[in-house]
C-alpha cells in the first residue's frame, strides 16, 4: 500500500508506502503460574485474568519463564493467546528434560505440564499447526531435591545401593548355588544307591558258588570279608565326599574278596608322599573300574591272572591306574558293564557340580591287557 500526501492545487511532496507482514505466526504466552496445587477451575480463572491483561511485546513470545529456576514440587501451567486468524486454535508443543524429549503433542492456549521433576533442566517448545517453521521457545530448571545438593548424602546413598545390590546378588547365588548342591547330591545318592544293590548281587553271587564247590570255610573266610567292607559301604552311603585312607581301604577288601574267589596275582604300589588321610574322594569311583578288570580280563585266567593298582602324583594331579593282563577289548566298541556305567554318570555329575577339580576316566586296551586311569585333576593343589 502506497500513501501520497500534497497540498491541494500542488504536486505530491511525499509518500509513505506500507507493507503488510505476517503477523500472528508465533504462540505469545501471556502469563504462566507455578503452584503447588492445580485444577482445571483454578486453570480457567488464571484464564480469565489473562484475558484483561495487556500484550506488553506481542507480537513475539511474550512474557518469561528465561532460564528461572523454580521448586521441584510445583504445577507448571501456561497461558497462551489464541491464533487471531479464524478456525481453531491448535498448539503444539514439545518438551524438553536434561536433553530428552517424547516428541510432539496437540494442545491449546492453556498448556499444563503438571508436576516437575527435581533437578532438571526443561525446553519447551510451542508452534501453531498452521505455521510449524514459526515458533516459541522457553527455557527454566527446576530445584534439585535436598539429598541431590548434598555430596555426602549422594556417596552414601549410592553405597547403600550398591551394598544393597551386591547383597541381593549374593543371596540370588547363594539360593541357585544350594540348589545345585541339592541336586548333585540327590542325584548321586541316586546313583549310589543303585550300585549297592549290584554290588551285593555279586558278592552273593560268589558266597553261592563257593558253597556250591563244599568250599564252606572259603565261604565263611569271604562272608567275614564281605560283612567288613558292606559296613565301610553303608558308613559312607551318606557322604558325597570320604577320606582317601577309607577308600583305599575299602577297596583292598573288596579286591581281597575278589582274589578269594578267582585267585589271581594282585600288586600295589603307591607314593607314600601322598597325604591320603587328608584328601577326600567321592565313594566307590574305583571299584566298578576294578570288578570291570577281574570280570573281563583276569577272571578265566586264574592264576596267571595279574591285578596291579597304581597310585602317584604328578604336579598337582592324582592318578590311580587300574591295569590287568587279560586278553583286552575293542575300547571303542565295547558295551560298558552297569557298574561302569554309572560310575561315569558319577563323575559327569561330580564334574559339574565342581570347577576347579576335576575327574577324568581313560581306558586303553590291547590284546596284552587293559589299562584304566582314575585321574583327579588339581587335587594336590593345596598340599
């Protein structure tokens, strides 16, 4: 628009030209309150008192909040001027805390954050639907809560939690860590329990045979035998773990009894630097591996049948080695006897109830014999 001005009968001696701007693209806040309790009546009478005050600045963002500081415990409400244009009014804004945002939101010219949070640092964003590329920016904080002042209250508390953390990890191991034990110790009393009864089968069986041979003192010699190591079996039926010294002494019965009845050739040797009256093995790992000897190797042989069991160290390892010269097997293709058998569940079990001990079972077999390995891995580790 273009404005000419001149006195009358003359020409123009000046003019004013006008341009129309965009004008009403930008929300302008009226007003804001901070309280500690708010409601819609409340809101809509702040409203009302907005309505009869001025537009000091407008147009732009109108009055604050810039960068004020306000308590924690406060409702944030603001109140805008409507867009002059006809239509509906839509706002929207976005929202701002310590740098994160849940994205846009639609409102109107009453605008409630509700309750802030303690110590942060807010960005509020407001535009018209309409005019989006137009905006209004307005930025405050709100007070920290009395322990977020205090350094000392900040490295407590974090130490209680961390110390409350580290005792409920703690507690959650130690249940899972019970459990386990639980079960490894169900599981191989399950096991043991089936090896008594094969055990006693065979043992019986042999009594059997002798008194069917007229050899009856033979038979009462081997019955005392038997009573003598069934007592050592029923003291350690409850234990998972037994003196070393009690297990070797089981089993010098258990193979005495055996020699009583086929009568081949026994030989021992141990290392007397072993300190077997104070290490601890599971129970009866080593007399399936021996009744496996006598039974497939030595048993028809008689005595040209020749047991030898060997005991010794190496670093801190422990090896028992189990040999005969019976006439051998195909290691990979023979079936394993029942009590062979669970002897390996045993030690899988014991294997897994146990990291840094470990058993192992190896067997080598030719047609000069058979070699079986009880290796007990770190188990002189604190000797």
């Amino acid at each position: 628009m273009r404005l000419a001005l001149r006195v009358p009968g003359h020409s123009a001696f000046g003019e004013i030209h006008f341009v129309k701007k965009e004008w009403d693209v930008q929300p302008y806040l009226r007003g804001f309150r901070a309280v500690p309790n708010e409601n819609h009546t409340t809101a809509r009478a702040a409203l009302a008192n907005m309505n009869r005050m001025s537009y000091a600045g407008w147009p732009g963002i109108g009055t604050g909040p810039h960068g004020e500081t306000y308590a924690h415990n406060m409702h944030f409400t603001l109140y805008f001027r409507p867009q002059a244009t006809p239509g509906d009014s839509i706002f929207e804004y976005r929202l701002w805390r310590n740098n994160k945002t849940k994205g846009w939101f639609k409102g109107h010219e009453v605008l409630s954050l509700g309750r802030l949070k303690p110590g942060s640092a807010y960005v509020l964003q407001v535009r018209f639907a309409k005019n989006p590329e137009h905006g209004s920016i307005y930025s405050f904080k709100t007070q920290p809560e009395p322990w977020q002042e205090n350094i000392w209250v900040r490295i407590i508390g974090s130490l209680l939690l961390a110390t409350l953390l580290t005792l409920t990890f703690l507690a959650i191991r130690f249940v899972v860590t019970k459990r386990r034990a639980d079960r490894y110790r169900l599981e191989t009393r399950a096991l043991y329990a089936q090896m008594n009864p094969h055990f006693l089968f065979n043992a019986l069986s042999t009594i059997q045979g002798l008194m069917n041979d007229a050899q009856i003192e033979k038979a009462n010699h081997y019955l005392n035998g038997f009573a003598s190591l069934m007592r050592g079996t029923i003291q350690m039926g409850s234990k998972e773990m037994v003196p070393f010294a009690i297990e070797l002494k089981n089993l010098e019965h258990y193979i005495h009894l055996e020699k009583m009845r086929f009568n081949f050739q026994y030989e021992s040797a141990a290392d007397p630097h072993i300190p077997i009256n104070e290490l601890e093995v599971p129970p009866l790992l080593a007399q399936p591996l021996i009744e496996n000897a006598v039974k497939h190797g030595i048993a028809g042989k008689r005595e040209k049948g020749i047991l030898l069991v060997k005991l010794y160290r190496e670093g801190k390892d422990l090896l028992m080695v189990i040999s005969d010269n019976g006439k051998g097997f195909d290691v990979k293709a023979a079936t394993a006897g029942y009590g062979l058998q669970l002897t390996r569940e045993r030690i899988n079990l014991f294997n897994k109830r146990y990291g840094s001990r470990k058993i192992e079972l190896q067997t080598r077999s030719d047609r000069d014999g058979t070699t079986t390995v009880l290796h007990y891995k770190n188990w002189l580790q604190h000797d």
